[in-house]
C-alpha cells in the first residue's frame, strides 16, 4: 500500500504545481482503487494538492459507496442519502488510521471505479477547460474532437455535463452521464468536462490520468485559440473515430496505461 500512497502523493505535487495550472488552494483531487481489497485511496478534505503528503490519503469502502450512489440513481438524491454519504466520508482514516473526511468530490471516482474499470481517477479544475465549461455554449463547444491526439488520447467524443453542486448531486450526475455515453458510444468516456465545474480523466496507472490531463488542456487551449480566430472546426466524427481506433493508435494508447 506505501508504493499506491507514494505515487497519489507524487500525483497530487504535479498536479498541484502551479507552473500546470491545473489546481489551486485546496481544488481537485484523486482516488486510485485496489482491487485486491475493494477499496480505494482518495485526497482528504481541504489538503493542497501541490502540498500533499503521505498522510492526506483516506481509506473507503468501494461497496459502501456504491449502495449510496445507485440508491440515489434509483431513487434520487435526498436527505437520508446525502446523510449516509457525508457519514461514509467522516469516517474514512489514512494509511497509519487517523480518522479524517474525505473529500466531498469523492463519488466522482466512486463512479469511475464502478462503471468505468478505471483504477486511477484525476479531477482537476484548468484554468482553460473552466473558462469553456463556463461559457454559454459549453456544450457545443465539446460536441467533438479538435485535433488527432485528443481523439487518441482522451477519446473521439468528450462527455460535456452540466452544472451539479459538489457531493452526491455532481456523482449522480456523473453516473447517469457516464451510463447513457455508454449506452450512446458503447465505449467509456476519456475525458468528462464538468459544467461551471472542471475535468475529469482516468487510467490504469497514474501516469495515464495524468497524461490525458495534459492533452485536454492543451485541447481546451485550442478550443480558445480556435474561437479567437473564428470559431471551432472539429474534426468530422467519422475521421475521428478513424484515428481512435487505429490499431496502431490503440497499440500508442495502450503503452500510455503500463
């Protein structure tokens, strides 16, 4: 557990670099699961993720949280639910058991690591991605792909959702918008864009989250050069499923999750 404890802490340092911008103050967060235990390891509440140690990480229970997240996919967010999630994230502790909460973006993951065999999940708030995701026609603005490695890396199509209030509301939120890009695509979403919010990735190692961060932000760059210079041209979705899903595309992305 102290080499899953040592990268999330190395994580959360370039990450939380300003130089990246990518997170300031106590913004974004991580989660990486172990599945040998069905639990997962995720930032404590308030912790800077530039300023990360190896005591800002708590310990939760996978299935404990699945039954809050799809009792409110069933049922809708109420007070009860909302209850028996703060309750889980109060009494999450860290790898020595010191008892501390849990960061309240923590469904987020809970959903990556339920719907969409991730076993690292990163959510940052880019400055570039925010400035889109904020806009009037966000939406729109991330209806496709605009360059071949966003297609690549973070997949042909990103998964735009609109404004929730952080804790159960924005993980339902997620989960619904994950199962019906699935139901849509057949395939998981590479980058999630969270309305109002920030950004979304996952992989199968830390260096795979972090890389598809990279390419979306550089994606959201050209988005606001491409606006400033008369508007977006996406690539047409026929040609970016084409280059996705190349076998020698799909061997590049592979080595990206070893």
């Amino acid at each position: 557990m102290n080499q899953l404890v040592d990268q999330l802490t190395k994580l959360a340092i370039t990450a939380g670099d300003p130089a990246a911008d990518l997170t300031i103050v106590a913004e974004g967060n991580i989660a990486v699961l172990d599945r040998q235990t069905n639990r997962f390891l995720v930032k404590a509440s308030g912790v800077i993720m530039g300023n990360a140690t190896d005591e800002d990480w708590v310990w939760l229970d996978l299935s404990k949280c699945a039954e809050v997240i799809e009792a409110a996919n069933k049922s809708g967010v109420n007070s009860k639910l909302d209850k028996a999630f703060d309750e889980i994230l109060k009494s999450s502790v860290t790898p020595n058991g010191v008892v501390r909460k849990a960061s309240i973006e923590t469904m987020v993951h809970v959903v990556a690591f339920l719907l969409m065999d991730a076993t690292w999940s990163l959510h940052t708030h880019p400055t570039p991605v925010v400035a889109l995701a904020a806009s009037k026609e966000a939406k729109k603005h991330y209806s496709g792909t605009v360059f071949p490695d966003e297609a690549v890396v973070c997949g042909p199509v990103p998964l735009f959702l609109p404004y929730e209030s952080p804790g159960l509301a924005l993980g339902l939120g997620v989960y619904k918008g994950v199962t019906k890009y699935q139901d849509k695509y057949g395939n998981n979403p590479g980058q999630i864009i969270l309305g109002n919010h920030g950004l979304c990735t996952f992989g199968k190692v830390s260096s795979e989250a972090l890389s598809t961060t990279q390419i979306a932000v550089k994606a959201a760059k050209v988005r606001l050069g491409a606006l400033s210079a008369g508007g977006i041209n996406f690539i047409p979705k026929k040609a970016a499923d084409a280059i996705a899903y190349r076998p020698d595309e799909i061997l590049r992305r592979k080595m990206l999750s070893k």
